[in-house]
C-alpha cells in the first residue's frame, strides 16, 4: 500500500519532468550528486566562507549551488531543506531563530567555529582618542558623558543606536534602566546593519560622537571600534531570565547549522563541514580580502583556499 | 440651525472637529479605560494563522515518500509536495532562459539527474558570449521598430557588460523574463474574467487593493513557507506584487472598449473566444499596454526584495554593495536595472504595435532578414570571442563575458560625488533636519500618540459619513477595529503619522512640480520618464545618502517615503492637467483670465478628482514604502514586519501586521474614492 | 403594399409577437401583463420598454426603414433580430428558421454566412488597417490571408477607397470610416443587411454624398435590408417601406406614400406633419385611371417618378400627362390639378389609393 502510493506521488513527479526532486538516483555508500545548498548574506565574511566551503566541497566531488537569503529567515529555509546549511550563526543576533526552528525539528547543530565572537555596545575609537567620554571602556564613564552623544530626537539624553528591536528585543533599554542611566541615554532602534554603518560613517565625517551596537570579528575591526565593558556575564544575569540586568554580553559563540538530513545524503561533505572551525583572525582574513583588497567575493575565496590548504584539507579526510 | 447643518458639508466638520477635540481632552490615557485604548482581543490572531499555515504546510494530508538519499520512508504533507512541485516549473523555465544566456548544468540535470551530470563533466552548456546576446537583443529591437530602438537596446546591454554586471544582470532578467509573462498572462486572465463576471469583480476589487497597499515584506514569509527559497519564490512573490495593475487595467480597458465593437465583432460572426481575442483584447489595448508597462516596472522594483527570498541576479549584488555603503557600485548596479526595465518597456511596446505588410511580395533574404541577421551576429560573436581568447591570454576574455566587478567602474566618481553632497550640504542640512524633527514630527507624533481611540474613531468615521453616507461610515469603522483590537494600534498612530506628514509633504511637491512641468508638452513627458525612473530605482539605494545627511531619524525616513511617493502625484496631476477638456481653456481665455486665473478657477478644480485619485496612489506608494523606512530605523508597523522575518510565528504576524498597514489604506482610500467619484459625477467627467 | 403581407411566403424575415424588455424582473412583468405591456408601468417598476409587440415580415429584396425619435427602440428591435440582444419573448423567423432557438454555433454560421451590420459609430477595429478590418469577417470565417485580403481589396475599390488600404481608422474622416465600416458589413456577402443610423454621426454633405453611394451600391447589389434612421428625408429617398416607432411599438408599417397620406396615428401624423408630399409621392399615387377618349399630352412620365421631379414640367404641359410603366405602356393620366393641390393644398386633399 504504501509502496502503491508512493509510486503515484513519484509518478505525478516524474510527469511533471521538471521537479529536480525527482532525479535522483541509487542511494550509495558515497556522497549524494544532489547539490549542497549554500546560503549568501550580505556580509563579506558570510560571502567569502560561503565560497570556500563551496570550493571545499566541490574538491571533495560534490555539486554546490549558492543561494541568496536573508539571514534571520534562512532557517527556516533549512529546516524545509530548501538550503542545506548555515555556517555563520552568530549567538547573539541569530540564536533565537536558529533555535526556534531548532525546536520545530528540522535542523541540526553542527558544531562550532574556535571563533569567539562579542556582540555589545561600543564607540568607534577616535571617539576615545577625542576623549568625547573620559573613562571608557569602562561603562561608568557612560555618566557625566551623554551630553556629546545626543541627537535632534533623543530629547537631551545620550543614543545608543542599537540594532533591529527583532535582534535581542528589549534588552538594551533594560539594562540602561538596570544601570540607572535611563535617564541620561535612550535607545533608537535601526532598521538594519545598514543603518550602524551609516552612523558610523557619518559621526566620523562629522566628528561627532555616536554609541552604536556591533560585533567582531567584522570590518568595522579595520577602523578601530571598542566595546564598552558592562559589568560582566553571568547566567541568568538578564532581566529576561529574571537576573537584575545590568550584566554585558558574554563573549558569544559562532555555530554551524544544517539540515536534519545532510549527515544522511552526504556523509563525508557533513564530516567536513562539522571538523571546520574559523578562528576570529582567519574570518577577517576573508572579509579584509574583499573589504580592504577589493576584491571579489569568488576570487577572494580562491585566494584564501590557495593559501590555506593545510588548514582545510585535513577536515576533508 | 439643523437644516444649515444638513446643507452645508464644512459645518458638519466644524461640528466633528469640535466634538473632537472635546474627546480628547475629556478622556483619561489609562490603559483600563476602553475610549483610551481598545483590549487586544485578537492578539492571539497571528497565531492562529500561524498554526493553521503550519497545520496545512506540515501535517494535512500526510502522504509516504520514499526518500533514496537517506534510503527511508518520509511523512510528506501533501500541500507541501504540491507547492513544491509547481514552482520547481516556475524555477526550471528560470534556469532555462538563464542558461541560454550564461550556461550551467541545470537543464541537463532536470533531464539527466544530478548523478549522470556529475559523471559527464563535459556535458554543461555554454554561455553566449555577451556580444552574441547584445547584438541578439539590437536585432530584436530592430525588427520591432527600427534603428533607434536597436542602438538603444545595443547601447544598454553593452554598457551593461562593460560595467562588469553581465552575470547578475542575466541572472535577473532570466527571472524577470519569466514573472513579467506569467503576471501579464494572469492579469488578462484575471481581468477578463472579472469583465465577464460581476461577481468575481466584486470579489476581485478588494484582493487587489490590499495585494497592492499589502507591504511585499508581509507575503516572503508566507510564500516562503509555501513555495522554498530561490528565485522560484522570488518569482512568486513578484508575481503575486505585479499581477494587480494588470488585472485592474484590463478590466478598465476592456469596460472601455464600445460596445458597438463588441457587436461589431459578433456580426462579423466571432465566436466567444475570437471576440475576445481578436476584438475586444486589441481594442482595449491602450489599457492592456499600460498594464503590461506596469508589470514589467514592479517587476524590477521587486528585484532587491526578491533576493532576500533567495531570487539571484542584480538585486543581492545590490544588497551586498549597500552593506559596505559601497554607494557608487550600488549605483551602478541600480542602473542597470532601470536599463533592463526600459528596454524591456520598449521591446515589448514596440512588439505590441508592430503591423503586418500584407502586399510586400518579399524575396527568401528579405523575408529571412532577421533570422540571417541573427546568424551573422552569432558566428562574428563566436569569431569575436575566439578571437578574445588568443588576444587576452591571461585573466579574462572580456569579448567572451566580462567577469563580475571586472568591468569599468565609475564607483569612486559617484562616491566622490556624494561625499561632496555631504561636504557641501551637510551642516547647513544639520540645523534644518534639527529644526524640522523638534518643532514639526515630534510634536505632530505626539499628538497622534495622545489621541484616545474612541476620538479617532469619531473623526474618521465622521469623516467618512459625512463623505460617503453611512456606508462609508461603517466600513471605515471596521476596518480600524480590526487594527484596534490587535496589540499594535500605538504602531499603527505611528504609521499613520509618517504617512500623514509624507503625503502631505509629496502632494504640494508633485502639484506645484507638475503644475509647471505640465505647462509645456516636453517638460511633462520629461517628468513622466522621470517617473518611470523611479518607480524601478531601487529605493534602497538612496537610504544611505539619506542617513548619511540625516541620520537615523525620522527625517531620513520622511525623505525615503517621500522620493518614492511624490512620484504618482506627479503623474496625476500632470495627466489631470492634460484631460482638461481643450473647449474648456478656450472659453476661459475668452472671459480673459491671467494664467494663473485659469489655473486656480479652471484647471484645478476640472482636474482634482483625477488629482485626487493620484493623493490615493500616493498614499499607498508610502504605505508601501514604510517598510523601507523601516529599515532605517522607525518604531511603527513596518520596523515588526521586518522583525517578522525571524519570528517564530513570523508567518501570522507578517501577514497581520501586513492587513493593519493595508487597513489603513483602504480606510483612506474609502474616502477619497468616494469623494473624488462625486466631483466627477458633478463635473460630469465620467 | 399592405395586402402583401398576407402573402408570407417569401418573407425572408418574420417577427411575431417580440418582445424586449430592460430589467431584472423583465420575464415576470411581461408574463403577468399577459402582452398587453404599458411602458410607464414597467418603468415605475424598473423595466425599460424596448421593443413592444412587434408584427411584421420583410420579403426578399426588401429595403425596409425603421424611423422614430431617439430612445424609440429602433436599434434594439434591430439588435433582436441579429440577435446580438436575446428578445424577452416572442419568435424572429429568418428563412423559416426560428432564430431565438438556435444554439451558439448555428447563430454564428447565420452571421457569418448570411449577416451583415453597420454601426452609427463605425465600430471599426482600432487597430487594425483599413484592409484588415474589412478582411475581418472572412479572417474570422477562417478564409486564408491571401484569399480574405484579395476579397477585401475589391471591397476597398468598391467603396471607393483605394490607396487607403494601409490606413488606420484614426487616420480617416468619419465618411470614410464609415465606407470601411460598409465594406466589412458586405465582404461576407450577406442577405441581409443592417443599418443602424449609418450616417447620422455625418455632416449633411457628406451624409448626402454617403446616400446617394448607398443607392448605387444597393442597385448593384439589392440585398434584404434593413436600415435604420431618424431622417425622414432619408428614409423617403430610400425606403419601400417605412416602420415608425415609438416607445416600443410600431405604430405603422407601411409604404412611404401611405405613411404620409394616412397616418394610422396621431403620433405618425405629427411625424409627417411637415414632409412635403410632392417629395415623398409617387406618380402613381395621383394619377387618374387612362380614358383613352381624352386627349394627352405627348410628354410621358414614369409611374414611380417621384411628383417633385416631374411636377414642372406637367404643369407647362398644358393637357394632361401620360404615365407609363416600365415596360412604356400607358397606364394613366396625370392632371394638372391634382398636383397643384398636391403642392399648395392641405391635407384633406387626399388622393385615392387605386395603386397602392
Ligand atoms: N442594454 C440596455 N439596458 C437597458 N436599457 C436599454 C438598453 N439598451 C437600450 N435600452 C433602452 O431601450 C430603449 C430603446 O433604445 P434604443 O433601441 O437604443 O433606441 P433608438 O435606437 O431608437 O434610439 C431606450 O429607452 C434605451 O434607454
Ligand atoms: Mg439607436
């Protein structure tokens, strides 16, 4: 009976001659022919490691295929096996989509990189090197300081340009009221990465000093930025786990994800890709190569395969 | 006292604002008090569609299938196959079209399979060297319209390659090339058959103005859930953004056509499906053509958008270059998509007004000219890429394709230009943008936050009654309780507030624009062109100037909505102006008024219900461009859809938050269809 | 002419008893009324009356002209009859065959094979060439191009529009789109042929010029027609017989002599009120029986002159006139008197009917 079913599903299939589901062969031993769907962000760093795992798999014999998605909904995608994996999932910004389609089933962790990453609050440096706020990186500097960090809608007080409300919901406007300086600094949401680099651009050209959310490893590493140190990391120190919410961000890991089934139709691709771990220094190796040498994204990859064979052929046995 | 007020219509508001402004002083801002808020009593909504979407994708119908990969049996929902297999249609003539253009595998693999073209490496086809698909496209233009049309189509996709977008710019009109036909087919499909069927019209009416005023943002998620990510869903959810236009202009065209013709074409004996194809079609073609006009310009306003559900090409460049605030190449990039839009326009204009000569007694070449034109172009490309490859032996054969980014570029020219803008402008801009969001938006975002709901609801149903009767009254009414009784009605003030002040802003800029361009036959279709620029322009591209000179405020957010919306009431009022009936100007020049005479007691009020259907458009032009603002940084509906994306019930509160924006503009577009239909019906323009 | 309709055996058309009538309720209404239908009553009740009873055969060959005032329901007895408009009740007989209960496909052989319609506003296809549109019918019929654009360029000669053939409507005057609009009605080479106000939407000149190629064209081809106007000096100029509406009905059916000289009605009488009679009648309606006894004059004049081209010349005659008929023999005299009172007299001067 259900031998009899199927066949009428693979037969509409088959009909329709156009479903690439469809056209698959035995199952071997070996990796599947089928492609291993990679997702593109818009970021270099997520660009270029794109292309070299793609370039490492394909070493490895498999068919790859690049795919443009928006970063939070793509687990979704992998959950429905639309993209087979995700491997720059960003603790702070990402952890709560990877883990709600986690709990729905359909993907799995992977593993992740030696990369530690720090997603929090921080100044472009000459803002420091201008003494805009005396006594950062320290958060009490943050203070007597707010004055040189308002803007036309900040009523008076100091901004925090925090990233999209979806990123990590109320968490900075909580701790500015757990801190006790709620009343000398508000929080403007931006719309999207976009926006911080703007800021980041325009208070520099202008001179003027500006408190934006952002993350390393990332370019803006290049210009110089600081974090501004909070009291430190513990569990449940947020207010949201019912801590007193004046705790930082911890220092945040960087994870692999993928589709419940690629370890089943690809099993040595799966192997590899679960053995790779970037360290911090080798993810801005790749973004600079685009972002400082201007180059493209493909070539970029190439390059940093190239040079890097030790590195990642082992993972590949 | 009573009679006055049942006479005079600027009395009656003068009562309700009163009545008013007596609300809102009178009603206390507490969230137990029911006047000042609503409860959320559909807060669990989104939800429900959550749950009924996931129900339908994940568990209805579950049927067996074996999966050979994993060599085991799978439960797949039947809805989920379904979609599955009908877009893989969708993406397979997609791949097909773009293969032709720039080679792969996956043609051969939707016939072979994945495992016979991993083993016959030599079997991928190959691309066509750019200047075979250049000159392809020059030929085509010629034979649609003559030489003009094929130097420009010539010129358009050879600076296309020059510039190093060749890939991403075939890539996007591959996809472009599939959903621009399919929603032009729907359309007419859809449109006849609402011609045919009052019913369907009646129920027709009301998915088009929401699938228009809908932000796109609200239907990627569903659409990703139901159809996957790639440029099938790409092509999807621009279908579903392209189709409205077509089907309303069909409809409009077809209600247009006499219905003598229609007798005509019946005496000549038609059947059913020649009057329809052969008259009424043809004849209401004028419509037809502005739709397609239309479709193929959302189309290309949908590229960037589309990317983010995985459709490929021009549009994720454009993304990815914005990221780095890479603002010359993003340029670039943005005008290579205006290019692919006009000569797509141009192409498909041409083609529609081609003749047929009947008494040309044509010999083999002339008959074949095209076709041997074709094949010329094609061996002097092959020869020329041969050629290439002997000439530049190193790196890339650029007569063969001129690799991504490796083109010319005028990238640090724009970028000088626009760090001049910021040098020139900037801190003269700085005390305006100051000035404008302390003393204007703040307080203007305030008030509407003060406003108790039982307020609003008086003014705007009064509003609407004392428009459009009672009916208008109520539908009002519903619409807006639907948005009170979800958990975002604050969001919903803000929103409202951001397209208040940017309509307003757009209105007095595309009247006092259009009025002057409108004087003079060259400016107005100057301005129409412009028009069409914009509308395909990626408005992502001017968000980052924007921020740059304005920060991330709501300033930068008014500007971005109102580049984009000023645009429909420019071409209203400059197409209002242009059917002022000819006997009318006369007749005023003959009493011996000034310009300016003619101007306010003439062509104003002659032209202001067209006008005033170009304040609709303009309404949800910056409806839709909320979603933009968003990105920006704002604290209204658009910044949750955004959000909505990462959500777990992203599906329901994307597609809820997406019905509030569109409540609001059909609330507003209630009245001043309402409105604008009486003056017409007054002026007896209809 | 009126006892010939008892001869129905060669009507080509026969109406009996159609009805049409606008509006929901419109088969409900007419049933109760039990076919006695008052146009103000229906309209109280939201039916427009638009045809009303209507009785009557058109014969072979016939030039049939429907007049009224505007609104009078004269297109859509025509539309009724082609079918473009399904009548509420009653049957339409083309040939014998009852054309209400035709199917689609039998409607469309009709109209392809035997019908053809020309329209106030030209109702030419905008987009397609003068050539074209006249190639319609038989593209449409599926008559290969060659053959169909052959066919349509003899229509464009006949219409006198050669050198025209790649214009598009817009590009024409309205007579000229009006010869396009009749040389796409007749490519089919239809029996019957209808007119709906073919030349109202002209100025006068060109109207006249467009009648008097009408005339030529109907010597030439004498089709089954009928042609609908307001014009009553169109309709005397070319009609056999005349059908004059109002509200619906048809308030008399008959030759123009008679229309003119016995109105059934009040109605057609105030209609013919100021047509002067000497261009509407015939000789033959005023022509006294021959006595061979009397003495005539050597003038002859032919039975269906009409009195105003002929009236001169009778009248410096100085004795009476011979009338003769096509075959040149004498079939009457024609006195002096009579058309002086025919010219200067009143309406109780009525002529006898011997003739009619
Ligand atoms: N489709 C229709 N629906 C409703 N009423 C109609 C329709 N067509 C014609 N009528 C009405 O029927 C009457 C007769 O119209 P018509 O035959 O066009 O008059 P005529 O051709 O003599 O000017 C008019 O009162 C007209 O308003
Ligand atoms: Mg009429």
């Amino acid at each position: 009976m259900k031998r009899s079913k199927n066949k009428t599903v693979r037969a509409m299939m088959v009909a329709g001659c156009v479903s690439l589901l469809s056209a698959t062969g035995v199952a071997k031993a070996a990796d599947s022919t089928s492609p291993i769907v990679i997702p593109i962000h818009n970021w270099s760093s997520q660009i270029v490691m794109a292309y070299v795992l793609g370039g490492m798999f394909e070493k490895m014999g498999n068919n790859v295929e690049y795919v443009p998605a928006d970063s939070q909904a793509v687990y979704e995608s992998i959950r429905n096996g639309d993209v087979t994996i995700s491997h720059e999932v960003w603790q702070s910004t990402f952890g709560k989509s990877f883990y709600n389609a986690m709990a729905k089933g359909g993907v799995i962790d992977a593993g992740t990189h030696s990369a530690t990453t720090l997603e929090e609050m921080g100044v472009p440096t000459w803002v420091i090197e201008k003494d805009l706020c005396p006594g950062l990186p320290n958060w009490e500097a943050l203070k007597d300081c707010h004055a040189n960090f308002t803007t036309p809608d900040s009523d008076g007080k100091g901004r925090w340009l925090e990233g999209p409300q979806s990123w990590h919901g109320d968490l900075m406007p909580e701790r500015l009221e757990a801190l006790g300086l709620a009343d000398k600094w508000t929080v403007k949401f931006a719309g999207g990465a976009d926006a911080l680099w703007t800021e980041l651009a325009s208070a520099k050209k202008e001179g003027r000093g500006t408190v934006v959310f952002n993350w390393t490893p990332n370019f803006t590493d290049a210009d110089g930025f600081t974090f501004i140190e909070f009291p430190p990391y513990y569990e449940g120190c947020r207010k949201s786990d019912g801590g007193d919410g004046k705790c930082g961000s911890p220092k945040g890991w960087l994870k692999k994800a993928a589709n419940y089934k690629f370890p089943k139709t690809h099993p040595a691709a799966y192997t590899a890709f679960s053995k790779a771990s970037f360290s911090t220094q080798q993810i801005g190796q790749m973004a600079a190569l685009v972002d400082t040498d201007k180059m493209d994204h493909k070539d970029a990859a190439a390059k940093w395969l190239a040079d890097n064979e030790d590195l990642w052929m082992p993972w590949t046995k | 006292m009573i009679e006055a007020l049942k006479q005079k219509k600027y009395l009656q508001f003068i009562l309700l604002l009163i009545i008013f402004v007596v609300l809102c002083m009178v009603i206390a801002p507490s969230d137990s008090n029911y006047l000042w808020r609503l409860p959320p009593l559909i807060k669990d909504l989104p939800l429900a569609i959550n749950d009924s979407v996931d129900f339908a994708m994940f568990e209805w119908m579950p049927i067996e299938v074996y999966d050979p990969e994993i060599e085991e049996f799978e439960q797949k929902p039947l809805l989920k196959e379904v979609t599955r297999v009908s877009s893989g249609f969708i993406l397979f003539m997609i791949e097909l079209i773009r293969e032709i253009l720039l080679g792969g595998v996956k043609t051969i693999v939707a016939f072979m399979g994945w495992d016979w073209a991993t083993d016959n490496q030599w079997a991928r086809w190959p691309a066509l060297p750019w200047t075979i698909v250049a000159g392809g496209a020059a030929i085509l233009g010629y034979a649609l319209n003559g030489f003009r049309l094929a130097l420009f189509v010539g010129l358009a996709f050879t600076y296309i390659a020059v510039f190093g977008q060749w890939e991403p710019s075939m890539q996007t009109l591959s996809f472009v090339l599939i959903a621009a036909p399919v929603s032009v087919f729907l359309g007419l499909v859809l449109g006849v058959w609402a011609f045919r069927s009052r019913l369907v019209e009646s129920i027709l009416n009301p998915l088009l103005n929401m699938a228009q005023i809908v932000p796109h943002f609200s239907y990627l998620i569903p659409v990703m859930v139901f159809f996957g990510i790639g440029d099938h869903a790409g092509a999807i959810a621009t279908i579903i953004f392209a189709t409205p236009p077509m089907v309303r202009l069909t409809l409009l065209g077809l209600k247009k056509v006499p219905p003598e013709v229609g007798e005509a074409g019946l005496m000549g004996g038609c059947n059913n499906w020649q009057l329809l194809t052969k008259v009424l079609i043809p004849t209401a073609r004028r419509d037809i053509l502005i739709g397609v006009n239309q479709v193929i310009m959302q189309c290309l306003a949908m590229v960037v958008i589309a990317s983010l559900i995985g459709a490929k090409g021009l549009g994720n460049d454009l993304l990815i270059a914005l990221n780095r605030l890479r603002i010359g190449l993003a340029l670039e990039i943005g005008v290579c998509i205006v290019l692919i839009a006009i000569v797509l326009d141009r192409l498909s204009l041409a083609w529609a007004n081609k003749q047929t000569d009947y008494f040309a007694d044509l010999s083999f070449k002339q008959r074949h000219k095209y076709s041997l034109m074709f094949g010329a172009v094609f061996v002097g490309g092959v020869i020329l890429a041969g050629i290439g490859s002997l000439i530049f032996k190193e790196g890339f054969n650029y007569l063969y394709l001129i690799p991504h980014n490796k083109g010319i570029t005028t990238e640090n020219f724009w970028q000088a230009g626009v760090d001049w803008i910021w040098d020139t402008f900037f801190y003269s801009l700085k005390s305006f943008n100051e000035w404008l969001i302390v003393e204007v938006l703040l307080p203007v975002k305030n008030a509407y936050l003060s406003m108790p709901v039982a307020a609003t609801f008086v003014l705007t149903m009064g509003i609407g009654y004392i428009v459009g009767g009672i009916r208008s009254a109520l539908i009002i009414g519903g619409l807006l309780l639907f948005i009170a009784l979800t958990e975002w009605w604050d969001r919903a003030l803000i929103t409202s507030y951001l397209v208040t002040v940017s309509v307003m802003i757009s209105m007095t800029l595309g009247i006092v624009v259009g009025t002057l361009c409108a004087q003079h036959p060259k400016s107005s279709r100057f301005i129409l062109t412009y028009c069409d620029t914009f509308q395909t322009f990626p408005s992502f591209i001017y968000l980052i100037p924007v921020m740059m000179l304005f920060g991330v405020t709501d300033t930068s957010v008014l500007i971005a909505i109102v580049v984009y919306a000023t645009i429909p009431a420019l071409r209203y009022t400059v197409e209002g102006l242009h059917a002022v009936p000819e006997s009318l100007h006369e007749a005023g020049s003959m009493s011996g008024v000034n310009r300016l005479q003619r101007w306010l007691s003439i062509e104003l009020p002659v032209s202001f219900p067209h006008m005033a259907l170009g304040v609709n458009q303009t309404v949800v032009f910056a409806l839709s461009m909320v979603i933009i603002g968003a990105m920006i940084g704002t604290d209204d509906l658009g910044q949750l859809i955004l959000g909505a994306l990462s959500e777990k019930n992203g599906v329901g509160n994307g597609l809820v938050l997406g019905l509030c924006v569109a409540f609001i503009g059909l609330a507003i577009d209630q009245v001043i269809r309402t409105w604008a239909n009486q003056r017409k019906e007054a002026l007896g323009l209809e | 002419m009126s006892t010939s309709a008892a001869n129905s055996s060669d009507a080509l058309i026969r109406c009996d008893s159609v009805y049409k009538i606008f509006g929901d309720q419109a088969k409900s209404m007419l049933e109760s009324s039990g076919g006695v239908v008052d146009a103000q009553k229906f309209q109280e009740a939201g039916c427009i009356v638009g045809v009303n009873n209507a009785n009557f055969e058109v014969h072979q060959g016939e030039l049939l002209i429907i007049m009224g005032l505007s609104g009078s329901g004269k297109s859509t007895l025509l539309r009724c009859i082609s079918r473009l408009t399904d009548a509420t009740a009653g049957n339409i007989y083309i040939e014998g065959e009852d054309i209400l209960q035709m199917n689609n496909k039998q409607l469309i052989e009709l109209r392809r094979n035997k019908m053809g319609m020309v329209f106030q506003s030209f109702a030419l296809l905008p987009h397609k060439t003068v050539l074209e549109n006249i190639a319609f019918p038989l593209q449409v019929k599926g008559v290969g191009t060659k053959e169909s654009i052959t066919r349509a360029k003899e229509m464009v000669d006949l219409v006198s529009l050669s050198g025209r053939e790649n214009y598009f409507p817009r590009q024409l005057s309205g007579g000229q789109q009006q010869r396009v609009g009749i040389a796409r009605s007749l490519a089919i080479e239809p029996d019957i042929w209808f007119l709906d106000e073919p030349f109202s939407a002209l100025d006068p000149l060109i109207r006249k010029e467009m009648q008097d190629e009408f005339l030529r064209l109907q010597g030439v081809l004498s089709k089954t027609i009928l042609f609908v106007t307001h014009d009553f000096d169109e309709a005397l100029r070319l009609a056999d017989r005349i059908a004059i509406m109002k509200d619906g009905v048809i308030e008399q059916l008959d030759t123009p002599a008679n229309i003119v000289l016995n109105p059934a009605t009040e109605y057609v009488r105030n209609f013919t009120e100021e047509v002067p009679r000497e261009k509407v009648l015939k000789i033959d309606s005023v022509m006294d029986p021959y006595d061979p006894s009397e003495e005539i004059s050597d003038l002859k004049v032919p039975q269906d002159a009409i009195i105003e081209t002929v009236a001169e010349a009778v009248l410096t005659a100085g004795k009476p006139v011979g009338v003769v008929n096509q075959a040149g023999e004498i079939v009457g005299a024609l006195h002096a008197s009579k058309i002086i009172s025919i010219l200067f007299g009143g309406h109780a001067n009525t002529p006898d009917q011997q003739n009619s």
